[in-house]
C-alpha cells in the first residue's frame, strides 16, 4: 500500500522540474500563466484571508477591480449571491502554496481558526510536511514545504492524463514533464500505480492526476470514488486562465481546430480585460486573456 511517505515523494517530484524528455509545439507561441479566478461570497473577506495566511498583496487589478497579486499572476474574484457548490468532483482538485517551517506554521494556522481540511502530514526529508485548508468559500488549497511562501501549483484530475496535457502541449504551448505517460495497470494504491503527469507554467506547477475512480480509495482521497468530473463552471475555483499578447491568432487558431468555445474574444468591463473562454480537457473552464507577460504587464492599466 502507497505510505504517506511515498505520497510525499510523489509530490516532490511532482514539485520539482527533473532533466527528461520535454515537448512542445514548434509553431504555437508559449502562453503565460495568468491568474486563477474564484468565485466568492465577499470579496474583502477572501483577500483579507489570502493576506494573512499566503501573504498576498492586495491591488487593483488594472485600477479596475479589488484582486490578489501572488508574485508572477493573479487571483481573481467573482463575487456570488450563493456559497458554491463545493463537492471536490471538478477537474480542478485545489491550488498550492509554499510554506517555509510548515510543522509552526500549521499550529499557528490552528491558533488563529484557519479551517483545516487535512492536518499536518509528514514528507520526506527533516521537517518536511504538508496540509490541507480551506479558504473562505471551502476552495481547497495545499500547503507544503518548499521552502518558500509563493504560490506554487494547480493541480488537476484527469479522465486520461496523457489526453489532457498534450491538449495544453498543442493549444497553449507548454511543455509537460514527459511527452507520454502510459497509463499504469498494477495497484493504484502504489507509487507506481499513480497516472501523473506535470507541466511547468512561469512560477506555476500544474499537476496532472489520473481521477481517483477506484475503490479502495487511497489514502489521499477520503472522498468517494470519483467517476465522473464535473465542470468547474460556477464552482470555489472557477476556472485558470492564461495569457498571450495577441489573443485573435490563438483564437482562431482554436476555432479552425475545433475547440469548444464557451464564449468568443470580448471585453469585461470590470476588470477591463480583454479574453475568450474555451472548455479544457476534463471540462475545465480556461480562459484566455489578452496581456504582456509579468512583471512587464504589471504596469499595465
């Protein structure tokens, strides 16, 4: 059976970028990561808990709308009338923080009533640990140590890991950890039994998950099996977006290839951003945004 200690292993090098084979599409430009957008009951109470416990850095996005800077992106805010659905069946499992002394921070996250999802687990390696909260809206985020504070990844469940990340390979990009992940037949409850896969976007680990559908359920997932992704549409994480200089060429590069287009290029006056939305592999919402990649787009308005 898989140990929390080969869990932690797992996540390690799911966190770390190794030397391997990498791929990416000759012809499409590399799209930035952009922010992740949550949908939110109040909006002043998610940034103030997003600042005390991740030290993010209030702002106002394009001097339009209150938002999050978390170093090289952004976290974005929908405010809703109604507390979303929170069911943990999106294919978006949770977002990722750093921690530094994780094993004093978790008592200190305790002390202060952060609401704790999954308590303090070790990883390998001296004072190395990880955990699970929840954020206002029962979003759920992972803290880990990896010696910094940053925001660090999203990670995601899969109907078919390798279908998913050459999708991000062709439309956006971006290059995964390995081209091809066979998927693996033995016990799905041991380190070799667990279809993964990574891509690496600027500061942001996206962590790919075969969906926990079996039974017994490991460990990690103390939920039932998950048979059936849902959309993210709606849901604590919304959606992940990405970002390119140029938005009409990819646009219509998608167009001609047949993605699913939720809705075309198109102005928010909000937040006075110009994007399209898609639907992802494994019914993710992706936006596509229309920015200078940071810290250069920082100053933009």
């Amino acid at each position: 059976m898989i140990t929390r200690r080969t869990l932690g292993i797992i996540l390690l090098a799911a966190m770390a970028w190794p030397n391997g084979a990498r791929v990416r599409s000759a012809e499409v430009e590399a799209a930035h990561f952009h922010h992740v957008r949550l949908n939110v009951t109040d909006v002043k109470k998610s940034m103030r808990f997003y600042r005390r416990v991740f030290g993010a850095v209030p702002i106002r996005f394009r001097n339009a709308a209150d938002a999050l800077f978390v170093e090289r992106s952004f976290i974005l805010f929908n405010e809703v009338d109604v507390p979303p659905e929170a069911t943990l069946n999106t294919g978006i499992w949770h977002i990722g923080w750093g921690g530094v002394d994780v094993k004093n921070e978790y008592q200190w996250w305790v002390r202060h009533h952060v609401d704790i999802h999954t308590k303090l687990s070790p990883l390998p390696g001296n004072d190395n640990f990880y955990m699970y909260v929840n954020g206002p809206d029962k979003e759920l985020i992972e803290i880990n140590t990896m010696g910094h504070h940053r925001f660090g990844h999203v990670h995601f469940f899969c109907d078919d890991v390798n279908e998913t990340v050459s999708w991000y390979s062709t439309y956006l990009g971006l290059k995964p950890r390995v081209a091809f992940r066979k998927k693996p037949t033995g016990d799905p409850s041991t380190l070799s039994g667990i279809w993964m896969n990574n891509i690496q976007c600027d500061n942001v680990n996206m962590i790919f998950f075969g969906k926990p559908d079996y039974e017994p359920s490991p460990f990690w997932w103390p939920d039932p099996p998950l048979k059936e992704i849902q959309p993210t549409d709606k849901r604590p994480i919304d959606h992940v977006a990405f970002s390119f200089r140029d938005i009409d060429p990819v646009y219509q590069r998608m167009m001609a290839a047949g993605v699913e287009i939720v809705s075309p290029p198109s102005l928010d006056d909000r937040l006075r951003l110009r994007s399209f939305f898609v639907r992802g592999p494994d019914h993710v919402l992706i936006e596509i945004v229309e920015a200078k990649p940071i810290p250069e787009g920082l100053w933009d308005e």
